[in-house]
C-alpha cells in the first residue's frame, strides 16, 4: 500500500511558470491515495486556472483569504492537512514564510498549519544564489520546514543551471519518504474507545450523554497517521473517522464496548479510554413502549462493567493504559485517584468548567496526570491539536 494514501495533503502553489507542473503533481498525489486539496496566491492563478485544479481535486480552490465577501478559513486549512507542500515556492513566497508574512492565502495558511511544511523551491538561477535567498532558506530550515531538493536544466529566462522545481513524481517520492520516517508509532497495535454508550429503559428511551466521539477520533486519526494499527470501538455518533485504515467497530452499549475491548485487549500494544461510558443501565428494559401514567415512574439502575478497570486489572508488563477524565469539581484529585485505582499509566483530565472544553466542540483543554503523580497542563487547542499532543506525551514517556 503507497505510504501516501488516505493522507491529506494541502497544495500550495505560488507565482511560476513551473505552476503547470503542480498539475501533473495533483494527480500524480491522488494516484497514490492522497486526499489533496489547492490553494493558490493570486498570481499562480494568472499561470494555472483555479478551475484545472477544482476539477481534478473535487475540491474549492481559494485564492484569496476573503472572496465574494466570505471568509475562507485559513487556520481550518492549516488544521486539516497532514502535510502541507508549497511548489512552486518561489523567491518571493519563500522570503514571506521566512519572515512571517501573510499578504495572501499561501502564507497565512502557511502561519496556521500544524503539520509539516515542505517547499518545492522554483526560480531563476541568479535569484537562486541570491545571498538574500540563501539567508531565507536557512531560516526555514531552522524553523524545522524541509527543502524539496532543487532541479538543474533549462530555465524559463533561458538560462541553465539550478533553479528548476523538482518533476512531480521526484516531488512526490520526496514526500513519501518524508512521511515514512515519521511513522514513528508503526508496528504498534492501538486499541481505543470513543463516543458516548446508550443503555436502554424501552425501545426507544435511553440514557446517554452528549458526547460527539470528536476527542477520540482525533487520536485514531493522529496515531494512524504516525504508523499505529488504529481499532477504534466507537459508540453511537454520527462521526467517522476520515482514515480509513482505521478499523471501526461500532457498539451502542457498554456492555458491547466491554465485549469488544476485551476481545482485542491482548492484542494491543496500547489503550486510550476516551469514551464517555454509562456508569449505570436499568436493571431491567421493558420489552415494548412505557406508556406515561399520571403518577411517577422509578427506574432501578445497576452498574455497568468499568471498562478501563477490567482491562487495567489484565494489563501486562509492556502494555500501556491511557484514561480519560471529564470533571465538573476537584478536577485533579478525582482524576488522580483513577490513575492508581485504575492501573493507568496516564491520565488525560478536562473540565466541563475551562470555557471551550468538554461535549460537542471542536477544542479542548486537557492536562495529563502521570502514575508518577507528575502534572502536565496544556493551553485551549483544536481538538486535532490536543491529539498530536497526547500522543506525543505516549511516544516521548512510554514507547
């Protein structure tokens, strides 16, 4: 399977006659499985019509970071791409990401990104050796962003020598290696849960929570990308992973999350818990509608099996058990109590009282209590970027 599919790649194309050959890479990504979507500064769309690459990408192509008074979204781009490529990368869009700018949507989606950023540099040969060009690639490179090596040939101005954007499928392969050194979860196996459970009184009322499934997702989704062998178990939503080489077992009660987890436990290398599992169930589901009554209606509860303290009490020595905590009071001392009572390894802990955290919305603001008792506080993020971060905290302390 080519290392690029399912992965989501953000094409940036800039101001160059070299912008044809961002065609031929389109297709050549989508030929490996990529998901790509363009975007384009204004000038590169005096080379290439938007039009070419909406058609081949099914996708909108923004030009600008306001057009027909809406707002595209920038830091949404910059958030949904696994990696972004800016080819061409001319000498002026290079000196804007070296210094921060952000006159058109290329850079300002460049200064919102997340994911690895990579440049395809295209340019004539003089501009090339230019000491100001030289000083920029320096510090993209010191920011951590990597060069696609440069060609050598004919240039537009007549010219001969570097200054040519590398050929599509070379452009391709470079980000192909790219991702395969960063599969730095890979040959592990991850089992996680997400998603709320329903545990029903009759056949249509049940007891439930808010819980979207968005967190856990995220993590799968993360994971995935870095090489692990992803089962998520996920309860009812109407949200699916975008990977799909994630295996997806769908459940609705917590006895059916218990029974899934329990039958691929063994396997797996690691466990997150961030499903928002039912602490209780009706002890009995009548078989067909409770018709309303003029008096009360009692409804006895028994517990349901603790899903992440079974699986703690049959954890072997290499495996590792990640929990998830969501509080309304005495966040750390409640959340903290679980690590040891549980057997996790770590704990992931959000309260439903930090503004933007908790059910339903697309951020989160987690802190990450150790076994060692060790607290590790983080900002308000994208739910996407509490992933990266979470599973960073498992990569760096435990594999």
């Amino acid at each position: 399977m080519s290392i690029l599919k399912h992965k989501r790649i953000l094409l940036a194309v800039s101001g160059s006659i070299a912008a044809y050959k961002s065609v031929i890479l389109l297709r050549e990504l989508q030929k490996r499985g990529a998901e790509v979507k363009v975007i384009m500064t204004p000038s590169a769309a005096k080379f290439v019509a938007p039009l070419t690459f909406a058609s081949l990408s099914k996708s909108d192509v923004y030009t600008e970071v306001v057009s027909n008074d809406a707002w595209n979204n920038h830091v949404e781009l910059g958030l949904w791409a696994d990696a972004m490529v800016v080819a061409p990368c001319t000498a002026n869009t290079l000196a804007g990401m070296a210094h921060g700018l952000a006159h058109n949507i290329v850079l300002a989606v460049y200064l919102s990104a997340k994911c690895p950023v990579y440049y395809a540099p295209a340019m004539d040969r003089d501009m090339w050796k230019h000491p100001t060009t030289l000083r920029n690639r320096e510090l993209l490179q010191s920011y951590g962003l990597k060069e696609v090596p440069i060609g050598d040939g004919y240039l537009a101005s007549g010219l001969i020598g570097e200054g040519r954007m590398d050929e599509p499928e070379d452009i391709a392969d470079f980000l192909a290696m790219q991702f395969k050194a960063s599969q730095d979860l890979s040959g592990m196996n991850l089992l996680m849960t997400a998603g709320p459970t329903r545990e029903y009184i009759d056949p249509v009322r049940f007891i439930s929570n808010p819980s979207s499934g968005k967190m856990g997702i995220a993590i799968a989704e993360e994971a995935s990308r870095r090489g692990a062998q992803v089962t998520l178990v996920l309860g009812p939503t109407n949200r699916m992973p975008e990977d799909k080489s994630i295996q997806v077992v769908k459940v609705v009660t917590a006895q059916d999350m218990y029974e899934a987890c329990a039958e691929r436990y063994a396997e797996c290398n690691v466990a997150i818990m961030t499903a928002a599992v039912a602490d209780y169930r009706p002890a009995e589901q009548a078989e067909h509608k409770i018709k309303k009554k003029s008096d009360d209606l009692s409804v006895a509860l028994e517990r349901t099996t603790d899903i992440a303290a079974t699986l703690g009490g049959k954890k072997q020595p290499k495996q590792v058990l990640v929990g998830f905590a969501l509080e309304t009071q005495d966040g750390l001392a409640n959340a903290s109590k679980k690590v040891a009572k549980k057997n996790f390894d770590f704990i992931v802990l959000n309260s439903l009282a930090d503004s933007g955290a908790g059910f339903g919305v697309d951020t989160n603001k987690i802190t990450i209590i150790d076994k060692d008792g060790s607290h590790h506080p983080y900002e308000l993020k994208s739910k996407r970027a509490v992933a990266i971060d979470i599973v960073n905290y498992l990569k760096n302390n435990y594999l």
